[in-house]
C-alpha cells in the first residue's frame, strides 16, 4: 500500500516538474496531448471498462464540443461564456446518444453509437455555414484564466495537468462509490441487478453523462491546444484511436487509460517523426499487447509484476529450505 | 389477505404455451413447493412473478396490491426477493461485495457517487452478518471465484435474506449439492422465520418434501394437482407425470 503511494508521488512530482527538466517546448506540448487525450480515455473508459458499453462514436461527441467552442468564439462570445455552452452542447449530445443507443447493449450499442458519430462526422462535413465544412474552424486566442496566459506552452500544460487531476480524482471517487458499484454490476449481471432493486438504464444513463462530461472536457482542451477543429476529429479512426487507449492500456482500471493515451500520443507525435510507417508500429504493438497481455499494459504489468516478485519470494525460501529439508 | 395471489396467469412464446391459466395463492408464513417435471414452466412461473417477462394477461398480487404491471426493480422494493437456478452472481467480486450489492439495492445509497462504499460501516456490517448467518462469515472476502458451487447456493441465499423478503422465491436450492451442502442449505431454510413466505422449485424431493406445507404441480404450463403434501402425494395424476409409476 505504501508502495503503492509512494509510486503515485512520484509520477506527480514528475508531472509537476516536467516543464523544468523535459527537453524542450515540443514534448511539454506533447506531455499537454498526453494528458487530455487521457482525460477523453478516461471519459470513454467510464462505458467501455466500467459499464460494459463499447461506444465507437465517443469523437463524434468530442468534435461537438470542439467546435462548438469554436463557433462560440467565432460569434465574438468570451472564453467563459463559451467553454461553458460548448460543455452543455457536449452534454446535450451525449444525452441524445445515451437515449438512442442505450435501447440495446453489446453489438448493438457499438453499431448505434457508431452510426451516430458517422452522422456528426458528415454533419461536420456538409453543414458548411456552421463548420466551414474542409477548411474547418480556427481558435484565434487561448484564455487566460487568472492572469496565466495559456498562450504559453508551459502555462497550457499546467492547466492540462489541473484538469487531468481533477478528472482522474473525481474517476477515483465514482469508481469505488455506490453507483460506481452499481455500474460494474449492470456490466457483469444486469438481470440480477434489476432483481435486486436497481434501475439498470438509469445507472447507465448516469453513467453516458459523466462519460460525455469527462469527452467535452478533453474537447475544450484540444481546441484550444491545436486552436484548430476540422471534421477529420469526428472521423471514425479518432473513435476508433481513444477505445484503443482504452483498451491498450487496461479498460476498467483507472491509470490503464492514461498509460493508453501516452503510448498512442507518443508513437504518433514523436515516433512519427522517425519512422514513416508509425501507423503498422502502433498495429505491431497493439498485435502484441492482445497476445502479450490481453488485459492490458496496467493489469498485465501487475500481473507480471507479481509472478515475478512471488518467484524470486519462492527462490528465496527454498535456497536455505532446501538444506534444512535433509538434516 | 395473502402474500402472494396469482390470477389466471398466461404466458406464450409464440405457439408454445408456457404457462397455462395459472392460479396460486400462498397464504403469509407458508412454505409452498412447486414441482413438474422439465419444461413445466416452472422457472417461467417465477420469471413471471419477479416481472423479467410478461404475461400475456391475468394478473399477480403482492401481499394484496396489484404488481401487474410494476417493473421488476420496483417489486424487489415491495418485498420480493429470488434465487436462480442457473447461479448468477458477481464473479469478480468478492463474497462480500455479492452481498453488499443486494444491500445497496434497496437502499437510496445506491445513486451516491460520491461516498466510499467500502467504508460505509453499516452495509458492511449487515453484509457481514447476512454472510454470517449463512456460514460464511470466515471467509467474506474471498475472491467470488474461489468459491466453491456449494459455497456459491449460500451466497445467492444471503443475497436473497439480506434484503428481508416478505416473499421469497427459491429456484432449485439443492440443484448441485452434494449430500452434506444439502444439508446446510436445509438447515439454512429451516432457520428463516416464518413471517418470510417462501415459494420454492425443487426437484430433490427428499428434503424438499419435508420442507413444503402445501405443493402445486404443474405440467405443461396448467397446474394438475395442489393441495397438502399427503395430497400431492397420493394424487394418481402426481404419479403419472412426476413420481413415476
């Protein structure tokens, strides 16, 4: 247990200093992808891992809010007024999701919450006036909340690791509260949950809520981080990229997603850099996670972990054992 | 008033009658049997009464109010508690936190997303002691698959009592068993009070024979014969399609 904080301690303090010590603006910048990326994962892996519902049209819902921060602002609204309509907008469209596609589950919620993004993605496309359709919608400026000005790439991190930090805290707190019980229990004998007293569709409406808030949260950060929202972020790859980090990283823990997000970002920015083909790299490693450690990085990890730790505690045993067994 | 009326009951699946005209009625306290040999619609018989199907028309009564059309979740509020046959159960969970879920069930908790449900010291308590009750208060934390079957019928029993049931439905309690779990889970029924109803499947007639105040046969969906144990028994139609000749 004590280990166990003592880990975490570490990974803050290293997230706190990483601007002082990181080699340069370009992987502060990539550290600030990292961690909203993580926040959309952990978003998606509220359905994916802890209800049991895969979505595959989470950008669809992260494109809403992106631009819909972005036409606020085109409109000439404050960065307030707009952060906070565009969270609503996001939460509206969740909503809407929720209400069609938790109709079913399985297959089923996987090919509604499919279409449904297929549907933003061409909206995003075609709806020109609102859009810009191709050429997309630039945001000019970044806000400056209490005088920081996020323009910097420093400050626009620590603004990112504030809002992770809230999102994986308030994760935790579901998790291993009531509800969060409720909704692994929907995930693994929904029948039975409903004979004992819960409103299986309620939890998981609940649930399609927090999940779109933690998606339109990630959203707000990327418009403003790439200043730019094209409908390529709806696209089905950018769905298909997040239940990736979900799954890669160990869907229904709480650090697998964040593990997730850092190794899809890094091979894509950083590695991209190197080799041309990063896209058959990405594959190759997630090829080898599934048959590696199908559970993914974080509980595969621990697992091993654990074989490893319980051999070298059995060598130890059985060394000076092994002469005491023949007196 | 009874504990449980069920009304000229009907239920197809297409032209497959299932549950035929059904009429039941268990008086408070009582302890009925319901026997039929497979595909009786027995277990349909009991999805019908907890609401996870519909009828197709009659009606069923809770304790003298009219559950019809009160969906499933809503029935466990007014008093309604089962088992399945078929075990279900939280299989990554531990035992305890099996029967934490039964608790929180019925409790306004459960829409909390924001307290610690490990450290809510009174479920886990009553938990503790509905685990007790059953036997297996030593090892409330083991993994739920690291239980063995026997175990596994216990934990679906402390599930059931921890939501203290009016009426309690039993579907195959004994299924599985070996002679000596038979026993405990016997000894386990015994135990419940008598102001818990109990309607019980069972086809291990031996214990459930001595259990049972009153037995309902079904056959093909109707029920045949209903009347005190001696009754059943002796009935020339129990013989002919249950007891053999």
């Amino acid at each position: 247990m004590s280990q166990r904080i003592f880990a975490l301690l570490v990974a803050f303090v290293v997230l706190v200093t990483l601007p002082y010590w990181m080699a340069g603006v370009y992987y502060v910048n990539v550290a600030s992808q990292i961690l909203f990326y993580a926040i959309f994962a952990i978003g998606l892996n509220v359905l994916a891992g802890y209800g049991g519902l895969v979505s595959l049209g989470h950008a669809g819902l992260f494109g809403v809010t992106a631009y819909a921060t972005g036409y606020m602002l085109q409109l000439g609204f404050g960065h307030t007024v707009s952060i906070i309509a565009a969270l609503i907008v996001g939460l509206i469209a969740m909503a809407i999701y929720a209400l069609l596609s938790l109709r079913s589950t399985g297959i089923g919620f996987i090919m509604i919450t499919l279409a449904l993004g297929e549907i933003l993605w061409g909206l995003a496309y075609r709806w020109i006036s609102l859009t810009g359709g191709d050429n997309g919608l630039s945001v000019k400026t970044r806000p400056e909340p209490f005088g920081f000005p996020l323009a910097d790439a420093n400050t626009f991190y620590y603004a990112t690791l504030v809002v992770f930090l809230l999102s994986l805290a308030a994760m935790t707190i579901f998790v291993r509260s009531p509800l969060g019980a409720a909704l692994m229990g929907t995930r693994d004998q929904p029948r039975r949950m409903t004979t004992l007293g819960y409103h299986v569709w309620a939890i998981r409406f609940y649930a399609c809520i927090f999940s779109g808030l933690l998606t339109a949260v990630s959203a707000v950060l990327f418009v403003y981080y790439t200043q730019f929202i094209s409908p390529q972020t709806l696209a089905l790859t950018s769905s298909a990229e997040v239940l990736l980090m979900v799954i890669s990283g160990g869907a229904g823990t709480l650090l697998g997603p964040i593990v997730g997000s850092a190794l899809v970002v890094v091979v894509k920015t950083v590695v991209s850099g190197y080799i041309e083909r990063w896209n058959f790299l990405l594959g190759a490693i997630f090829v080898a996670i599934v048959i590696l450690m199908p559970e993914g990085l974080v509980p595969g990890s621990v697992r091993l972990w654990r074989m490893a730790w319980r051999k070298r505690e059995r060598r130890a045993s059985t060394l000076p054992g092994g002469a005491e067994a023949n007196p | 008033m009874s504990a449980l009326t069920v009304t000229n009951l009907c239920k197809s699946f297409g032209g497959l009658h299932v549950t035929t005209n059904v009429n039941l009625n268990v008086e408070p306290g009582e302890r009925r049997l319901i026997i039929g040999p497979n595909g009786a619609g027995k277990t349909t018989l009991f999805n019908l009464i907890t609401g996870e199907l519909t009828p197709d028309s009659g009606s069923i009564e809770l304790l003298g109010q009219d559950i019809t059309r009160v969906p499933s979740r809503r029935r466990a509020h007014l008093g309604m508690a089962r088992t399945y046959q078929i075990i279900t159960l939280f299989g990554r969970d531990t035992i305890i936190h099996n029967v934490t879920l039964a608790l929180l069930g019925l409790s306004s908790a459960r829409w909390n997303p924001l307290i610690d449900l490990k450290r809510q010291g009174h479920f886990v308590e009553h938990a503790q002691a509905a685990l007790e009750r059953v036997g297996l208060g030593n090892i409330a934390n083991r993994p739920l698959g690291q239980t063995s079957y026997g175990e596994r019928r216990r934990v679906e029993i402390a599930m059931a009592l921890t939501q203290n049931p009016k009426v309690l439905l039993l579907d195959e309690p004994f299924a599985g068993l070996s002679i000596d779990e038979r026993r405990d889970v016997h000894q386990l029924l015994l135990a419940i009070p008598r102001d818990v109803t109990i309607v019980m499947i069972e086809h291990n007639m031996d214990v459930a024979l001595e259990f049972a105040e009153r037995i309902t046969l079904l056959h093909f969906g109707e029920v045949i014969v209903e009347g005190n144990r001696a009754e059943v028994v002796a009935d020339p139609r129990t013989r002919e399609v249950y007891l053999g000749h």
